[in-house]
C-alpha cells in the first residue's frame, strides 16, 4: 500500500475510537481516509454494492460535536466507521441482497443491528457485496458480479460475505458486519485472513435481515482483531422484542475474554471428523500447528469424536433450502421488488413466474427447487423430517463433547480461497466446502473463525474455528484471542499484497 501518513486506514477500531475520544484525530477525518481508500481500491476488489459517503460524513460530524462539546461518547466505537452486509435494512440506501429480485427497494426502517449501530455513534460507510440472499461460498452468485480477494484478485473472497470480509482485508473499512446462516462470517474471514463470529443463535437479532433460512440465521462482527470483533459483538448484541427468537439473556462478557486471551487450563477438543482425507495439506498444517501454540500455552488438547457431524451436509441442504424457499415466497411481485410483464392483461401467475424467473439466479432457484421437493407432501418426512432429526443428533454430539471440554477446534473450511469460477458449475464441489461450518448453525451453538496463519502451499490465508456453547461466545473470544497472541496475526492483513489502486484514486496506507 502507499503511504498513509496519519495512520488511519490500517489502525485498529478500537484504536480509532480512542484518537476520536481524546481529540487526536476526527471521525470526520477517519472517515474521509476510508472513503478516499474505497474510492482507491473499488476498481479492483468490488467490496461494496453502494457506498454513503454524503451520510456517514454526516454522521462522523455528529460524533465530533459530542466530542468537541465535551459529551461522553456513546461507546468505545464511537466515530469509527463500518461496513454493513447488503442483508440488512437501513433507511434510505437500497437494500438488493444481491439480488435483481430486490434492485432499487429502499427499506423505509432500520434493522435492530444497523439501529444498534447508530446508536453506539458508529458511522455506516455503505452496504457490502454478497452471494444472492446469502446463498452461496464465494459471492460468484450476487447479481452485480463477484468479490475478489485482496491476497489474490484472482479468487474468491469467500461467502456469502465476502465484500464484507474483502473489504476488511482491503482496509476500506475497520469494521465489518456479517450474517451466517452456514458459515457466511466464518468461511470468508478464513479466506481473507480476517476474524469473524457467529454468536450462539438468539443472540443478536434478526429484526430487518432479509431471511434466508430464519432457524439458522445469525448476525455478527467481522473485524481484523478479536479484540475489536468483541467490542463489536456487544454494540449489536442482546435482546430484542422484535425478534421472537431474540435470547432474553445477559450478553457474554466477550469483551473481557477477549482481552484475557489466555487459555491456561482450558479444555480444547479437537473434532476427529472435521479434517483428514479431502483436506488441503496447508489448511491441516496450520490448524495443527495453531492447536501446539494453545497447548504449549497450558490448555488441554483432547481428541472429540463427533460422529454424527458427517451428516451435516445433508441436513444442512435439506433444512436450508426448505426454509429459505418459504421465505422467498414472499417475492411474490404483488407487495415489492421486481415486477416484469404486467401488462394489465396478464393473470397474477403469470406476473410471478415471469417476475420470479427473471428476479432470481440460476443458484436460487436451485434451491428453492430442492427446498419445495424436500416440504412437499409425501417427501416432507422423508427428508425434512429426517434432516430434523440428524439436526438432533448434531445437537447430542455437541452437548456429549462440551460435558467434556470447554472449546471444540477444528479448520475453518478445507481448502484455501479457491479460484473465481472454480466451483461455479459444480455446485456440490462449493456446498462441500461448508462442511465444517454447518454443525454450529444446525446446533445454535456459538462459533468463529481467527487467522491461523498462511498455507505453506499457496501462501494464502488459513482460518481456526473455535466452537462453544449456547452463551459460551466468551470462550471463542477468549481461544481466538489467545490464538491471536500467539501466532503474532492481530495485524494478520498488513501481510496481504499491494493493491492496484485506481488512478485518480489516493490511496491510503
Ligand atoms: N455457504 C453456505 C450456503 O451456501 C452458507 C451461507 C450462509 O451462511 N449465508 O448456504
């Protein structure tokens, strides 16, 4: 990167909020820098789906009128901005999911956590790219053209949030947010070299998420450190009235675990089914080495058998699917979104499939062809029903194992970031690929990804997955952390190659 001489783009958000608070830098300041860096490397990474720079200029200056008025600042991210999946409802910008189906619609509320966002004085910079609805491990299937990787412009970045974790990488932003409904956080941090955590299911709500598979869905920080995706965690974290599946429960200290980061007597579990055969040499070596690093540092390493994870695959792709092709229904033309052929003179069905075929991708409709099959009558037990019940048997295995141990560990996804259209025409090649993901979101369980270094065999980053129980997310903090100290990677992205930068763009450090 060329030079940033104040710093800006590649400190940490925690670091930004304390300039802000003690008057060294402004947010308004800060946020420019990140526009500017947007503005730079756009051209080749595609990060983001619109970018608000006119209100999050605003919302910086609102920020550094508390500060300047002597106002305690609304939290310790207070002016530090953020980017923010194109999942979520935010008045006044269009909300697509990446999807034609919803090009142009302008939600007119916000979703708890972009609410919870402005409310803790974060400043919003723009929405960011994502496979259509969330479907998808590369963002290949967003109708506005994928996502490349900032370690390599020739791959993916992962997915389904990948312009939110590229654009980490990229440093456009300090801070990011995701949705994981089957790893859509985890898998791309792993791929980026960037930290991301699903929260145990229920704990941030889902109020104004465009609904993939709503008994899986999750929200949840992505940043570059654990420290600064705990700060995160707990400004989006906590009940909600509006979401009925919102946990009414205290918020799990993470912020405190994360700044522990110390794994003296912990019990770590490493999952015997999640690597071996079909596993990339390099992901098995970092995760090996990562799991030494936390036993020298005083935890116990255990072996976990959990035998029933095999079959999260094909519960996943058969609960998934069934849920999110009743949740499309919605997309019916009739209410909002795209509307193709009405003429006056045709029937309403005619309207729908023609909206329908033209609205969704090839991906999509996939799905939600699989989903309509799996519920409808005479095949709903078969497979709807049987997923439901691997679901349970998923579920056994997690709870059999944390009577054992506090922690279970395992590589965040088999391979490295592939190659852009690697994958494309096989979908079961890019659905395998989300086997280590998919048991925590089947479970609730809470999860997440941390750099564990870069693969000796392509030199790309390589993710750790720490998984914990219902309201344990403070142990994922506090092993990621501890992962974090030890391999040296809080500063994992600055080892990421230069980025062609765009020519009237200025380009920050
Ligand atoms: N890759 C998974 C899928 O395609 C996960 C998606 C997600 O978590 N939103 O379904």
């Amino acid at each position: 990167m060329s030079s940033d001489s104040s710093g800006i783009c590649t400190a940490t958000a925690l670091e930004l909020g304390r300039r802000i608070r003690i008057g060294e830098q402004t947010s308004t300041e800060i946020t420019r820098a990140f526009l500017e860096r947007i503005e730079a490397v756009e051209p080749a990474v595609h990060a983001f789906l619109a970018v608000d720079g006119e209100r999050a200029l605003v919302q910086a200056a609102a920020v550094d009128a508390r500060v300047a008025a002597g106002e305690p600042p609304a939290s310790p991210l207070a002016g530090v901005p953020i980017a923010v999946k194109d999942l979520f409802c935010y008045a006044g910008l269009p909300t697509t999911a990446a999807s034609k189906m919803l090009e142009g619609w302008i939600p007119p509320y916000n979703s708890t956590v972009v609410q919870r966002l402005l409310d803790a004085g974060l400043v919003i910079l723009g929405k960011t790219n994502l496979d259509e609805f969330a479907t998808g491990s590369s963002t290949e299937s967003s109708a506005y053209g994928p996502t490349r990787n900032p370690w390599d412009l020739e791959r993916v970045p992962g997915g389904s949030g990948g312009g939110s974790a590229a654009a980490l990488a990229a440093f456009e932003a300090p801070l990011a947010i995701g949705t994981d409904t089957g790893g859509s956080i985890r898998q791309p941090a792993s791929m980026t070299g960037t930290v991301g955590v699903k929260p145990t299911y229920g704990g941030v709500s889902r109020f104004g998420i465009i609904a993939m598979a709503s008994s899986l869905d999750q929200a949840g920080p992505c940043a570059r450190n654990a420290a600064d995706a705990a700060a995160l965690h707990v400004v989006i974290a906590g009940h909600d009235a509006a979401d009925s599946t919102s946990l009414d429960e205290p918020v799990p200290d993470v912020v405190a675990a994360a700044g522990a980061a110390d794994v003296t007597g912990m019990r770590i579990g490493v999952v015997s089914q999640l690597g071996g055969e079909g596993y990339a040499a390099g992901v098995e070596r970092c995760f090996t080495e990562s799991v030494e690093l936390l036993r020298q540092a005083g935890a116990e390493v255990i072996e976990v058998s959990c035998p029933s994870f095999a079959q999260a695959l094909a519960a996943y792709y058969l609960i998934m699917p069934s849920e999110l092709s009743s949740n499309l229904a919605r997309y019916d033309a009739m209410r909002y979104g795209l509307r193709v052929g009405d003429d006056g003179s045709t029937s309403a069905e005619s309207v729908m499939r023609r909206s329908r075929g033209a609205g969704f991708g090839a991906e999509l409709k996939r799905r939600i062809v699989l989903g309509t099959y799996a519920l409808s009558a005479g095949y709903y037990d078969a497979y709807y029903g049987s997923a439901q019940k691997m679901r349970t048997l998923i579920a056994r295995d997690f709870a059999a194992a944390f009577d054992r141990v506090d922690v279970l560990v395992s590589p965040v996804a088999p391979t490295t970031a592939f190659r852009l259209g690697e994958r494309v025409g096989d979908p079961l090649a890019m659905y395998k690929g989300d086997l280590c993901t998919l048991p925590a979101n089947l479970a609730g369980v809470a999860a997440g990804s941390f750099p564990a270094g870069r693969s000796p065999e392509d030199g790309l980053p390589v993710g750790f997955q720490v998984m914990a129980p219902v309201l344990g997310d403070d142990r994922v903090y506090r092993v990621g952390a501890a992962l974090e100290r030890l391999a040296g990677t809080a500063d994992f992205c600055r080892q990421a190659p230069v980025l062609p930068v765009a020519e009237n763009g200025e380009a920050s450090k």
